[in-house]
C-alpha cells in the first residue's frame, strides 16, 4: 500500500520540479541534478531498505535515498550499516482527501498571486516580497505539494494554511481528489491542523559523497 503511494507521490514531485526518474536495477531512481544530490533512490518497500542502500553507498555521485517506513528505527539501522549518513532521520509521508480541505483568504496587508504554467504555483506577498510560497502538481486524481515555506520575518501569521488551502482550492478545479506529501518536522503542525494525517515516517539518507 505505502509503494503504491510513493510512487504516486513521485509522479507529482517531478511534475512539479520537472524532474525524470527511471527504474535502476529494479529500484526507483530521481534525477534530482543537483551539485549535492545527482540522483534521489526511493525504497517503495522498507524491507529492501539495506540492499538499496548499499547501492547508493556505492555509488560514485552524489547521492540520496528515502524510505516510507512504519519502523523508522529499524530502516535507520540498516542504511548506516551500509554506508550511508542520516540526513533527515523523522519526516513524515502524509496525506488528506481534499473536498473539504480548509481555505482561507491572506490577512490584511498581504495578497495572493497564483500562477499555472500547468504547475499551480501561489505565492503571497507584501510589498511586493514573496512571504510565502508553495506548488502543487496535479497528476491523474492525485496533486502533490512540494516547496511549502514561509519567509522567516512572516511566520505565525497563518500564510502557510493559505498557501496550502489555495493550491487544494485549484487543484480540486483540476480533478484532484487526493493530496499526497513529504513533509519536514517543522511543516507537520501545518498539515495535521488542515487535517493532513500520517502515511508513514520517512528516512532519508545520503551516500559520502553528498557531504
């Protein structure tokens, strides 16, 4: 059920950064391109956890993995036994219908920019300054968040629930029916107040030549 999920999750993460992705060596392989990670490996089953991690161990580019897991702890193990270094050791895989997901328009001072090129892209600004931004990708029923963040000097002023609640508000214009994220440990108060609930934890690691 997680691998079905992720993999799901995956067709809108590189959707939304336009990214490609392969199968290698049976295993799902992101083209993330960047200086520090080249390539992005994703376990859809922990249980292959460790033989995937000594793939990343050895491999010569930058390179990172992620696993959805139930046993957090367990996964943890298994990929710093084969070489590789924690990264992010307690993100979260969530996910929420989005029929009735919450909406709220910017408070005053603030305004609301949204963009498609097709990504949904929403911004909010003051001044004319990005003080938060976020993208959502709409693939088949499901749409993907990706990039939710907000400028330090404007947090605690709810623009991440406007962000998200717009980027639902067009997705479900789009026929998205079902949301699906990765989310880091400051972001998951946000999404659990819009009723986001958890899929699964989520490892991520990073072979030595990432560092």
């Amino acid at each position: 059920m997680i691998g079905e999920l992720v993999e799901r999750w995956h067709r809108g993460w590189i959707a939304a950064d336009g990214l490609t992705s392969e199968y290698r060596d049976g295993y799902l392989v992101v083209h993330v391109n960047r200086a520090h990670r080249v390539f992005e490996w994703i376990a859809t089953d922990d249980a292959e956890a460790g033989a995937v991690a000594s793939i990343v161990a050895a491999t010569e580019e930058p390179s990172w993995l992620s696993v959805p897991t139930h046993s957090p702890a367990k996964v943890i193990a298994e990929v710093e036994a084969a070489g590789l270094v924690i990264a992010r050791p307690d993100e979260t895989f969530m996910r929420r219908p989005l029929v009735d997901h919450p909406f709220s328009g910017p408070p005053e001072g603030y305004s609301l920019e949204v963009t498609r090129d097709p990504v949904i892209r929403v911004q909010v600004l003051a001044d004319g300054e990005v003080a938060a931004s976020g993208l959502m990708a709409v693939v088949g029923k499901d749409a993907v968040a990706h990039r939710i963040e907000t400028a330090e000097a404007h947090r605690r002023r709810g623009l991440g629930s406007v962000v998200m609640g717009t980027l639902v508000r067009e997705a479900v214009r789009d026929g998205a029916t079902t949301g699906l994220l990765f989310s880091s440990t400051d972001g998951v108060h946000l999404y659990r107040s819009l009723g986001w609930e958890k899929i699964s934890d989520l490892v991520v690691a990073r072979n030595e030549a990432s560092a």
